[in-house]
C-alpha cells in the first residue's frame, strides 16, 4: 500500500501494534535538558528503574544558563540547582552531557544535527515542543512532556496513536530577502495555530527543495506552532551532504547501507494525505506577527488588520485582547512600529547561516541608538564557527552584543529578559504573552528584518535600508 | 496514579481561546525541580489583575476549569499540567487542546475532556448565573452532567481504561519489555549511538 513519509518511520519503528491499544513505538534518540528531566530521574529513582539506553540519550544545559560571564558559578540559585541537579542525573544513570563551558555546548535543536546525532528516517524526542526541528532530515521529531521522558528513559518507546497526516506544498521560487521563516509564519497564519492539530505535517515542493538543512530547519521548527507535534521534509542531497563526515554520521559501508534506507524515505507517489495545502513562494513576501500568537502575522508591507476583518468570533476577541497587549491601533503600517529590543538566535535561527544572513546586512552600519541588539548563537560550535569568520567583530562592530549559547532571550527563563512593555523584534519562534519577559511584546521576524530593523529602528525589511 | 472514574464539583470560566502553556505557567516558574508547589505560578501574569476570573471569591471552590477553544498550546512544558493540578483542578473541558497539552494531562491524570464549542458556552453561561453550580464528570459513562443536561464526550477506550484503573504507563510498557528486546535485535546497526566519538 502506498505510504507517506510520516506512516513509512512510524512503521519501521512499531515495536507492537494492536487494536484497542496505542501503538508502541521505538526511540532511536532521547534528547534531554535541565528544565523537562529533573522530576523523569526522580520518578526513576523511586520506582528503582534504570536508564534503558543511556547510549541513545544525550543531554545538554540550554533553557536556564546565562549567556554571559559562564566562566563563573551561575548567579541565580534556584537555576543553578537545576542545572547541577542535571548534573547528577547524568553521572548517576550514565548518560553523555554536554555542560556550560563545554565547546559541544548548546540549544539542543542546534547540538543533535551538528553532531550528526539527526539522521533520517529515525525517531528523536526531546522534552521540548520545538524537537519538530529534527524533522528537516526526514526524521520523525516531536517534543513530549515530562511523564514521557520518564516512559523513554525507562523503556526507550513511547505509546502513541497514530497521527493523520497533511500535506504542505510550496511551490515556486523565493524572491531575494525571502527566507524560510517567511515561509512557515505564513504557512501559520494561512492555517492558524490549531491547524495542525492530530496532524503530521509534510513541507513539499520545489521551493522546500531548494532549501540548505538549516533554512528547513526552521520551516520543521516552528510546525508546532500550527499545531502539529511534527514537520518534516523528506531527505535528498543537500541533507546527505550535510550529513557526510559529522562526527555520528555512519562511515565507510554503514554510510552506504544507510545512504540506501535514506534513499527510499519519500512519500509515495500514490500516498494519500489527510489533507493537503498549496503555497505559492513567488507571492511571499518578508513576514511578522503583529499579535500574541504565531499565527497572528501579515507581511511586513501591510497594516495592521482590525478586529473586524476576522469572520470566526474567536479570533475577534483574539485580535481585540492581542491589540491591547501589544499596545498597537488598527490601520498602522507595520513598518511604522519602533523597536526597543532585537533578538538573533534560538532554536529557530541561531545557527551560523543565520548568523552570516544577519552579519551581511550589519556590516558597516550602526545599530539605531536607542536600539538594544542581542546575538545569542545556537551553540558553542556556532559561536566559534562565527568567531573564526569574523562575524562577532562586525556585530560588535555595530554596536550589538555579543553573547555565549543558549535559549536566551527566546523564553526569558535567564536573565535574558524584555523589560515590561518593552518591544522586541526576535528570530525566535513565539509571541505569546509576557514570552519574553513579563509584559513584554514580540514581533516574530527572520534574522535579516532582524537586522534591517537593527539598523533603522522600525520593523525594515533589508530593501528599505 | 491515582484511579479517576467520577468527579463532581463547581466550574470557572475561562473565556480566552488560544491560552498556551506560557500563560498557563510563565518559563521563570519552571526552574523547580520538584512536581509539586507549582500553584502559585498558574495563570501568574493575569492573577495580578483583580478582575481576573481566578481571583474572584464565587469561584474560588471551582474545580473544573472550562476554557476557551485550543487550550494549552505551545510549549511542552508539562508543569502548565502539575500547576493546574496543584491549584486543585481536576478537569479541564474546551473545544480543542494541543495536542502535547492533552497528552501530558492524560498522562498525569488530569481529565481534559472535549465538548462542542456550543456546549462550553452553554457552561459557561450556566456557571455565570450560578457559580456554585455543581457539574459531574463521568468517566464510566462519558458523560458530562448539570442540572438537567447530560453532554457526552469521546475519549478513546484505552486512555479510558488507564485513567479508571488508575495505571501508570511505564509499567504497563515494562509488561512487553521482551517485544522491545525483539526489536532492539533487528535494529539497524548503522543507527547511531550518543557514545563520544574519538576521533
């Protein structure tokens, strides 16, 4: 019978299938961090259970430690506890960590792929909902809550239920200062934050085609944020290439046998998707939100919509609550919204082509005054990587700051915070309420509006500079 | 776990779609390593406004919270679970969770039970004319239940059964460990292992 993607890993990985049950299914790699894991040890240590593959689990500090002075013991008790409790945990049941310091150090979306931990065609989970990242390499990534660390760590599988399945068609070619961020927070706006809900989501097309594995990194990223537990794309040359050589990458003829697998991971032809969708790249255009969810975005060109221009009475009292928040009037040009704050970096683009994306527009210019610029690298690695290019001097250069890696400013869980009524433009990937810091507000953008909007202050696509 | 097969008791509405697990419980609360005492953080940033639905005296015995359509959205985080349990709540009723949202609360016996949008609004207005208003949650015959109406909801047999029984699922997955065993022999080998790699 003809398969999707999606159905093809969740079928090499049924350990046990039966009516009137969940599916049982096998994780090839268990992703962990200081703030979703201290209670899963703790439920292991009372039931006397033990970690059943500490050789496919690997942790590392990212939600809670400060991005600057991580020479010193971290300032905060309460978060330093945290993260020596992760210390512990890790030497007591045996598993590979990766601590503050450390050069694999990093937000653990950015530190799997880089190690070639991420393959395709495997199951990698993470306490974190923004695991859906891993799913660029075709893998089937999704984040879970703390009773299913527990349930991996015990037994390495999780009981599920199978997922629908939809597809998400971009076709055509993006314009110059497009990126793939544009294309997901329109895909979110287009379906809205519950409308991957039950489902996993398929990105397809020649514009996915033609996108490096970090650009679809960030498109399988912020999957979560329509809804859906996982995104993925199904792996091709860009994501062998990528893969070739990373310290995990099978060598010599395990290369070949998995080059052969890998090969075979595509929907079929003849697949049938619950649903399918089709966006056309050549009519995008660079992308924010205005609101307090990531589906509340418009093109950086627009204005912002009025209540009214909503059908569904929800999303009325939606847009109302999120207008007062933001502190914005119906009818302003986007372009027209001053900044106080910009945030590159997280898990959604922290990573060195972002950072490259960023720099290029930077280079030479000043950032605004009165405008604080953060530059928070998804890991150690890309921290160095950046330094060896010499893009830390042109951001220093221009007046931002230069930071050490980790969640930083995406969650506000450190120091790294929005002061109240402060206003953000972040590469990060929500825009909840108070995400930022209480009683901050965050317009979602792509690093280079990041950038331009650096410069000038106002949300700016690079054009406008 | 403890068993869940009944539960009768007031309700609070919240009228807000969309609320994700940050306003549930703010990231600065989760620094905690423990699964209790996480009360104080629920809804943190709108409790500080008087008029906010949880601070007000009527509903302060609610133990059921209905809310608006797509409940718990974002982030994984299952403490947005252990803060609603902790502050008392033992069902939570809206149109449409996230779906890692009502994973979580499954998994920790929090009952999130899914009527129509028409129906929590029913409830909704039933509650404001009667805050004291007594509902019943029945997981034996699926059925939620006030005053002269019985609205009934799906909930798969399954999740049913393990809530009922009050089982937890890790222990019912070390019951089948021998067919994970089967599985780890067939396993690819080129698969990789997190083992530090020396180069």
């Amino acid at each position: 019978m003809a398969k999707t993607l999606a159905e093809k890993v969740w079928d090499d990985h049924l350990v046990r299938s039966a009516s009137g049950e969940p599916d049982l299914l096998y994780i090839d790699l268990h992703l962990i961090h200081e703030v979703t894991s201290p209670q899963a040890f703790d439920g292991l240590r009372l039931a006397n259970r033990a970690v059943r593959r500490p050789d496919l689990t690997i942790a590392t500090e990212d939600h809670n430690v400060p991005t600057l002075n991580i020479d010193k013991p971290i300032a905060d008790p309460v978060s330093r506890l945290q993260v020596d409790t992760l210390r512990k945990n890790c030497q007591e049941f045996g598993i590979r960590l990766h601590s503050l310091g450390d050069v694999e150090q990093g937000i653990v979306h950015v530190v799997g792929p880089q190690l070639g931990l991420t393959q395709p065609g495997m199951t990698i989970v993470c306490g974190d909902s923004h695991t859906s990242t891993h799913g660029a390499f075709g893998a089937l990534a999704f984040g879970i809550g703390t009773s299913e660390v527990e349930h991996v760590l015990a037994t390495q599988t999780l009981p599920l239920s199978r997922p629908k399945t939809m597809a998400i068609n971009v076709e055509g070619s993006l314009k110059p200062g497009v990126t793939s961020k544009d294309i997901i927070l329109a895909i979110i706006a287009k379906i809205g934050t519950g409308g991957g809900q039950g489902y996993i989501l398929e990105y397809r097309g020649s514009a996915i085609r033609a996108l490096s594995m970090e650009a679809r990194m960030t498109i399988c990223n912020m999957s979560i944020e329509a809804g859906a537990r996982a995104g993925l794309i199904a792996p091709d040359e860009t994501t062998f290439a990528y893969l070739k050589d990373r310290p995990h990458a099978p060598k010599g003829e395990d290369w070949q046998r998995a080059l052969a697998y890998w090969s075979g991971l595509k929907s079929d032809s003849d697949a049938k998707f619950d649903k399918e969708i089709t966006l056309d790249a050549d009519q995008l255009s660079p992308f924010v939100t205005w609101g307090t969810n990531p589906g509340q975005g418009i093109a950086l060109d627009g204005v912002i919509p009025s209540p009214q221009d909503f059908t569904d009475p929800e999303e009325v009292s939606a847009a109302e609550r999120a207008l007062v928040y933001m502190d914005l009037k119906a009818g302003t040009p986007m372009k027209k919204i001053k900044i106080d704050t910009v945030f590159l970096g997280s898990c959604t683009n922290g990573r060195i082509e972002d950072l490259r994306a960023a720099a290029e527009i930077i280079k030479g210019k000043k950032v605004a005054s009165d405008i604080r610029m953060m530059v928070v690298p998804g890991s150690a690695r890309v921290r160095l990587q950046a330094e060896a290019e010499g893009l830390d001097k042109l951001f220093l250069e221009a007046g931002a700051e230069w930071r050490s890696a980790g969640c930083s400013m995406c969650l506000g869980m450190n120091p790294d915070q929005l002061a109240p009524g402060e206003r953000s433009a972040s590469t990060s990937n929500r825009n909840f309420e108070g995400r930022q810091g209480k009683g901050g507000r965050t317009h979602l953008v792509s690093p280079l509006v990041a950038a331009a909007t650096a410069i000038r202050g106002t949300l700016s696509s690079p054009a406008d500079l | 776990m403890e068993k869940f097969i009944s539960h009768t008791g007031s309700a609070l509405p919240l009228k807000r779609s969309n609320v994700d697990t940050d306003q549930i419980i703010p990231a600065v609360y989760l620094k905690r390593v423990t699964r209790s005492g996480f009360e104080d953080g629920l809804f943190a940033a709108w409790r500080s406004d008087p008029e906010f639905v949880l601070n007000k005296a009527e509903y302060s015995k609610a133990s059921i919270l209905v809310a608006g359509a797509d409940f718990g959205t974002g982030s994984s985080r299952e403490h947005a679970v252990w803060a609603l349990q902790n502050y008392g709540f033992k069902v939570v009723i809206s149109s449409r969770f996230a779906d890692i949202f009502r994973g979580n609360s499954l998994k920790a016996g929090l009952l999130t039970v899914i009527l129509g949008q028409s129906d929590v609004e029913d409830l909704w207005s039933a509650i404001e004319e009667e805050p004291s208003l007594q509902i019943k949650v029945d997981l034996d015959t699926r059925l939620v239940s006030y005053k002269n109406q019985a609205i009934s909801f799906d909930l798969d047999d399954y999740t049913r059964w393990r809530l009922m029984e009050g089982l937890d699922d890790i222990g019912l997955t070390l019951r089948k460990i021998d067919e994970v065993e089967n599985f780890e022999e067939k396993r690819a080998k080129y698969k990789p292992k997190t083992l530090p790699v020396l180069s």
